[in-house]
C-alpha cells in the first residue's frame, strides 16, 4: 500500500494546472447512457473514481477509449446489460448515478446499494421515491436497487425534501428520456449539475431554470440523444485545496484552468483570513498575508462554503492567530480528521457538529491516517507546514480525487514522495 512522506516546513512558490473536476465528470460519464453516439470528453481527470466508473459502463457493455491521457470517447449504443453489481458499486457510492438513465432508457435496471464513504450516511431514499413519483415500481432485494418501469418514465413534479446533488442529477437525467415534462423543485445548484444539465441542453434536450432551485425538462420519450463533444470543469475543490496549501504556507502560487465564479465562498473566506486573491479569466493567484486572522465557516449548499473544503479550511485555521469555528451541517461523520490533525499537534476542540481551532500551533512531524477523500489533503498541507518529517498513510482516499497531488506540489516547492509501505 502506498504512502505519502513529506518533510517541512516548506514554501510553495510557482503555477499549478487544476485538473477536471471529478464531482463534475462522474455524473458526465453515468450520462453517456442515454447517448445515440460516441460521447467525446476532455479535460477528464485521471483519478481512480473516474477509472472505477468507467469500469462500470464497461461492465453494462459500453466501451471507452483514452485518446490521451485526459480525453476519453465513450461508447454506449449497444448495451448487452443493465446490472450494476456490488463489486464495484461497493467502491463508490456516485456509481449509483447510472439508475436513473438506464432506468429511463431501458424501462428496467438492478443497481447495487452503493457503498464507498466513510464520511456519514447519504442515503438514497429521495432517487427512489422520485423515480417513483416518474412511474417506477421500485423493491430492494438482495441488496439491490430492482427498478422497473415497462411503459418508460413520466413526468413528474419532483420536490426534493432536502438538496441532494446525485440525486438532482439522478433525476435530470432520467426526465431527460421520460414521457411528458419533469419540474424538480429544490434542485442542487452545485456547477456540477450546472454542466451537467448545459451538456443536456446544448445536445437538444430542452431545459429551463439551469442554475437555480427550479429545473424544467421535457423528456425526448426514450429517443437517445446525439451528444456534442465538451470538456469537463475545472475542479473547484482541487483549486480551493491548493489554494489552502498556499495559505498555511503563507506562499504565493497562481493556479491555472480555474473558474473563480465557482469559489467565490472559499476566496471570501481566504480574503477574510487577510490574503489577498488575484484574478484573471482562467488563472487565479494568492499572495501572503503579515497575519493570518481566525475565520468562522459554516458548511453548506452551494453557492455557499462547501463541505468538501472543510477539512482543508481546518487546517489552515491551525496557523490562524486565534480562534477559529468550523460548523459542518451536511455529514455527521465529517471531523474524523480532527483526531490526525491533533497528533501533528494542532489544538482543535469538538463539540457536536462544531469544531474550535485555537492558533497558531507548532505542527510536528508525525504518521497520520487519511480518514477520507478531502480529509486526506487536509493532512498532506498541513504536514509541509510541520516541523520534521510526516508519512500519510492509506492515500488509497487521496487518489480518488486529486491527480498527480504529489508531483504537483512537489512542483511547487514541497518535499514530498509517494513510497510503498
């Protein structure tokens, strides 16, 4: 098993490339199902989720294919299947993004529970009961999402009881070849599910309200649909990543292919903490700050600050002058990193679903554990800010998100280098 070491403290200097933004290309992919023709996608980032998904259209009967090392061209008109099975759903829970679209497009599916988080419960109670809204019969059987609709899907109103991301595009895309008009109220406004639904529009499906609460589609009746190529969004959380790697190493770095409209949450609170954010169209750089200020985060739906940047935000907050406050309010389970972060030797209390960080600490080197995805690089910037030497372990969590993590910051100044344990 692969482990990352990193010896700080260490500044960081230069340009970095964000990649693709994996929460964007996973619901791309699961889309391709309801495509007439070979789908081409670039800027698809080379993480091992994108890989798993893949795996998975694969194993219903499509094909892909890499043209280079971010562009793939996807292939699904003769599908021979329409289970996914455990094996591989059981490895990431946005696998359940394809029961929509095979649902919609073949009248029938079986689609294992998902599985793949440890970061609390995300059930998927709210797909199932839209789909039943759209006309599904649905049983849970075996472990298994058996799901059936011999007509086709129906339009339906769909009023979500909580914003819910995979399910807004769970739901898009089955309406997308559904009979008659789907109105979601209380959609995710996530820029995810903003490309999502513009790919759809751009290729003839006609939808209205993109970007807000309120999503209209008018399903093509289970006529498939002749996509046109695009390119995946830059990913908004690898940027704010970086961007907080800067931040605790009070260095200056300019980030490239990114959207700045997308982090407008996370460079107010950057600004906040007193560095100063510079911009053009596509790149975006971060300056030191004399003092770094405490800052206090509520996580929430976009637009405002995300979940997935809390645990980077955390650790940035160790080198704060002061006492910091971090609120998660979307998953119970989200401060497994506390306890890593603490063994550095930050000072970081827990009361419920709020953590308190007192700054600044004197971070030391010391073996810590990625706890999940986001957590993961939460430690990897705090240990090139620690005195000594740091070994991440079970990065297995890091490389389903961040491409080429290591090489890049290494790029930038860090010393950094993945080793086999």
């Amino acid at each position: 098993m692969d482990y990352l070491e990193i010896t700080g403290p260490a500044s960081l200097q230069g340009n970095v490339k964000i990649s693709g933004a994996k929460n964007a290309a996973l619901p791309i992919i699961a889309m391709t199902l309801l495509a007439n023709n070979t789908v081409k996608i670039g800027n698809m980032p080379a993480v091992v989720d994108i890989k798993t998904l893949l795996k998975l259209i694969e194993n219903l009967g499509g094909t892909f294919s890499f043209t280079d090392e971010n562009s793939v061209e996807i292939n699904t008109c003769c599908l021979t299947n329409t289970t996914a099975t455990y094996d591989i759903v059981k490895t990431m829970r946005a696998s359940i993004l394809v029961l929509g679209p095979l649902l919609s497009r073949f009248g029938h599916c079986e689609v294992s529970l998902p599985g793949g988080c440890a970061i609390g419960q995300r059930p998927i109670d709210l797909h199932l009961k839209a789909l039943e809204q759209m006309g599904a019969k649905i049983t849970i059987h075996a472990g298994y999402v058996q799901a059936e609709a011999p007509q086709g899907l129906q339009g339906a109103h769909i009023i979500f009881d909580k914003i819910t991301v995979t399910g807004t595009a769970n739901i898009v895309m089955a309406a997308a070849l559904a009979y008659g008009t789907t109105q979601i109220t209380n959609a995710a406004r996530e820029p995810e599910v903003v490309q999502l639904c513009e790919i759809l529009q751009e290729s003839g499906v006609e939808i209205t309200g993109i970007g807000t609460a309120e999503l209209t589609i008018v399903g093509r009746e289970q006529k498939l649909i002749d996509f046109v190529p695009f390119d995946v969004i830059p990913d908004r959380i690898e940027a704010g990543t970086y961007l907080c790697a800067a931040g605790i190493a009070n260095s200056s770095i300019t980030l490239e292919n990114v959207r700045h409209d997308h982090l407008e949450a996370v460079t107010g609170k950057l600004e906040e903490m007193g560095f100063t954010i510079e911009t053009t169209p596509h790149t975006m750089t971060i300056h030191p700050t004399n003092e770094i200020k405490p800052v206090s985060i509520i996580t929430q739906e976009y637009p405002a600050f995300p979940t997935d940047m809390q645990a980077q935000f955390m650790a940035l907050a160790t080198q704060a002058n002061g006492t910091s406050t971090i609120e998660e309010r979307l998953f119970e389970n989200r401060f497994m990193h506390v306890s890593e972060l603490q063994r550095l030797g930050a000072d970081i209390k827990l009361n419920g679903h709020t953590a308190t960080v007192i700054g600044p600490s004197a971070l030391s080197g010391t073996d810590v554990m990625a706890t999940d995805l986001r957590a993961s690089s939460a430690m990897v910037i705090a240990a090139n800010i620690a005195q000594g030497t740091t070994q991440v372990h079970r990065i297995y969590h890091l490389d389903r998100g961040y491409e080429n993590l290591e090489k890049k910051l290494g790029d930038l100044g860090a010393k950094i280098e993945r080793l086999k344990e």
